[in-house]
C-alpha cells in the first residue's frame, strides 16, 4: 500500500505526465457524458423496449461496445466499430491492391493518405448504418415514442449519428496525440468498464435468485478472476524465443553454444484478430437482426445467435484466419534477416540470407497456430459459461472480445506511465519486472 502511494505521488510530481492522465481523463468523460445524449425527436422515457432488445444476444454485444449508447438511442449510438470495420477493410486491400501497398511504403505521408481514405470509408459505412438503426428504433419503440417524425426525422438523425461517431473519433485521436494511450482503445475499454457494473448486478440477481445463490455467485467471481489473470498471461505472450528450442521447433535438434534468443512471440498479433473476426461479424448481424423475429430462420437464425454453435465455429475460423494474416502484416522475416545480418547477427547453424528467411518464416507459422487457437478458444469461451448458466451479459466478461480488450488496454496505458516513471528515474509500477503491453501496430485498436 505504501509503494502504491508513493507511485501515486511521483506521478502527480511529474507535470508533463499529470496533465496528461488529467486530459486523458477530461476527454473520457466528455465521452461518457455523450452517451446519454439522446437523439432529438426521441423520447428518452420510453426506451425499454430497446433496452431489453440490447440486453443480451448480438445487439448486447454492439450495447457493450459503445458503452450503452446503443441502448439509450444516443448521439454516439453506433460507437467506434464503424471506424474499426473501414480500418479492416484498408488494411486487407494493403495486401491486395498494389496502390495501397506503395502508399504503405511511403512512410509518415502514406500513412496520413491511408488514414484519410479510412475516414471518407467510415463516413460512408455509416451513412448505411444509421438508416438502419433508425429502423430498429421505429420497429422497437412505440410510434408516441417518436416527438419528431418523417424525413426530417430520418435526414437529421442520419447527419446527427454520423456526425457522433466522428467525434468520437476525433476525442480518440486527441486522447493519442496529447493525453496517455491509445486513444480509440480507450475508448471501447471504457464504454466495455461502464457495462460491467450492471452485468455484474445482473449476474448477482439472478444468482439469489435462482439455484446456487451467493456461494455460486462468489465461486464465479474467483474464476473471473482467473480467466483475467490467464488472459494477462495471453495478451503479454513470450517476448522472445530460445534458439535451441526454435531448432526443435523445425525439426533440428542440434544445437550447441550460449544460451541465445530470436525475438518472436506465439501471440504476436495480439487482440486485433478477435477485433477484425468481430467488426465483420457485427456487419452482417445487425441488418439481420432488424428484421422482425418471424423472418429469422434457418441459414439466418443459425449466424445470429452469439451462443449457438455455427456462430461461434465461424468466429473461431475467422479469429485463426485472422492471426496468421495479422502476423504476416506486422512481421516481415526477410527484413529481420537483413537488419540480422547488417548488425552482425545471426543463428547459430543457419546460414545467413536466405536460410535464414526460411528459418524464421517456419517458426513463425508453427509457434501462430497454437497461438490462434488459444486465442479462438479465449474468444468463445462466453459461451461456454453461458451454457453453464451465467446471465449473458456477464458471460461476455469470461474471456472474449471484452476482456481481451480490457486487459490488453490496461496493460498498455500502464505502461506508458510506467515508460514515463523510468524515464525521469522513478521507480515503475512493478518491482518484480517491466509491464509488457503489446508493441506495434497490435496495440491500437
């Protein structure tokens, strides 16, 4: 406890840090007070049609994302995951389309380019979300519910929901240029932070009751716990491989001198496949989800239910398929070799160039399968303690979208501030070692 305030302190002596975390802190907030800012023309006194729609399912999910929004037919109702789908989409067409692989090679001004092609995409996608979620509402909420009606309703609602989610975007990009962390990541963690307490009060209800009562519900907050400390473990991975294992790894046990490491994780691209499997899953659902409960059925009904098995085998899929494309983006074998060799480096048993790429390319497609599974398996692992009885918007808290998310985020911010702690010779926030976030492009979300 001592250690604790005595960082605290060195944190508040630290100007440039404090203002930081205090702006951080300011542009959250502005966030959260947006949510509850309801769409003009709507009555905010009747929405518990459509809060009891979000309570569960996959509208549950996209409730959680943008942290109530959804549910509260709010200016910021449709979040950041249309800013997260148009990134997707960008960074696909960077492997396909030779245009948007030479803009990739252009450094700091292609970047800019491709950022402004993700902005005019999002734009886009949500000029078809918005209309699309003012159906919903019309086909949710009783027709008194609606003060203002027709097109201008629908024109005006269009501009508004638009115009919210980039804002949001905006106070994201604020967050990363002058505050602490990723600032879009931030954001989707502090709308999943806002649910919990309600899933968890949810959860605590049901549980006395029905069967099990307290000592259920005490059991499941210590396997909570556990699957948080798991996924800790997951998110951070192994930082960097033993050569005498990487041998074993490719069929050649020989190996002999010190004791030397390769600089490769089994969960190198981190939480974003479970973002792109997710966002793409999202698309989808929610025009199906629209429709009226009759005109789900078969091949529909099967991929809208978040607990049914061709949903979650898809998911899986998608999240393997995902970690391999995401690791192929964000490590390059060749360019380790080169800068390997114009450093002097190299691997003991292996020849220089070529070789070389072979070697490190045939671990890291070995060590990314156990890595994408673990990784699919933590993703639909809700689902598994949905079956067992956990209320649905507490399962989404067992692995899954949302805690990854949660920790990967944490782990990340807190580094930052331990990066500035060190840096002006403080000590960190862990005595035992340095908090590992996720490096590179996997940190943003």
């Amino acid at each position: 406890m001592k250690s604790f305030i005595e960082t605290i302190k060195n944190i508040y002596k630290i100007e440039d840090l404090r203002n930081r975390i205090t702006y951080t802190l300011g542009i959250l907030l502005i966030y959260r007070l947006g949510s509850y800012v309801v769409l003009p023309g709507v009555d905010p006194s009747q929405l518990e049609a459509l809060q009891r729609q979000t309570s569960e399912g996959i509208l549950g999910l996209l409730n959680m994302f943008s942290g109530g929004a959804f549910a509260n037919a709010s200016i910021f109702a449709l979040g950041i995951m249309p800013y997260i789908s148009a990134s997707i989409v960008v960074q696909l067409l960077t492997i396909a389309v030779p245009y948007f692989q030479r803009m990739q090679r252009e450094g700091e001004s292609g970047r800019r380019k491709m950022n402004q092609i993700t902005r005019y995409l999002t734009v886009l996608i949500l000029v078809v979300q918005a209309p699309t979620y003012l159906a919903n509402l019309h086909a949710q909420l009783p027709e008194s519910a609606f003060v203002l009606k027709g097109v201008f309703f629908q024109v005006s609602s269009v501009i508004i929901l638009t115009s919210g989610t980039m804002f949001v975007m905006w106070l994201g990009e604020r967050i990363t240029d002058k505050g602490i962390g990723n600032g879009i990541s931030l954001i989707i963690m502090i709308g999943i932070i806002a649910r919990m307490p309600f899933a968890l009060f949810a959860e605590f209800i049901s549980r006395l009751d029905g069967a099990g009562g307290l000592v259920a519900f005490l059991m499941e907050i210590v396997i909570l716990f556990m699957v948080f400390m798991g996924t800790i473990l997951l998110v951070q991975g192994t930082r960097r491989i033993p050569v005498q294992y990487a041998k074993r790894i490719v069929g050649n046990k020989q190996y002999g001198g010190v004791r030397q490491y390769i600089p490769l994780k089994v969960n190198a691209a981190g939480v974003m496949p479970i973002i792109f499997a997710q966002a793409l899953m999202f698309i989808p659902m929610m025009f199906i989800n629209y429709a009226s409960a009759d005109s789900i059925r078969g091949f529909a009904a099967a991929f809208t239910n978040p607990y049914g098995f061709w949903y979650n085998l898809l998911m899986a899929i998608m999240i393997i398929l995902f970690t391999y494309f995401y690791t192929a983006i964000t490590i390059n074998p060749t360019q380790m070799a080169e800068d390997m060799k114009k450093n002097g480096g190299f691997i003991p048993g292996v020849k220089p160039g070529r070789k070389t790429v072979e070697f490190l390319d045939t671990i890291m497609s070995r060590i990314t399968l156990p890595g994408s599974i673990f990784l699919a398996l933590v993703a639909i692992m809700p689902t598994f303690a949905a079956l067992v009885g956990v209320n649905g918007q507490f399962a989404q808290f067992y692995g899954g979208t949302s805690l990854l998310i949660l920790v990967g985020v944490i782990l990340d911010t807190l580094q930052q501030v331990e990066s500035h702690l060190l840096m002006r010779h403080y000590d960190g926030l862990m005595k035992t070692g340095r908090i590992k976030g996720r490096t590179g492009s996997a940190a943003a979300i």
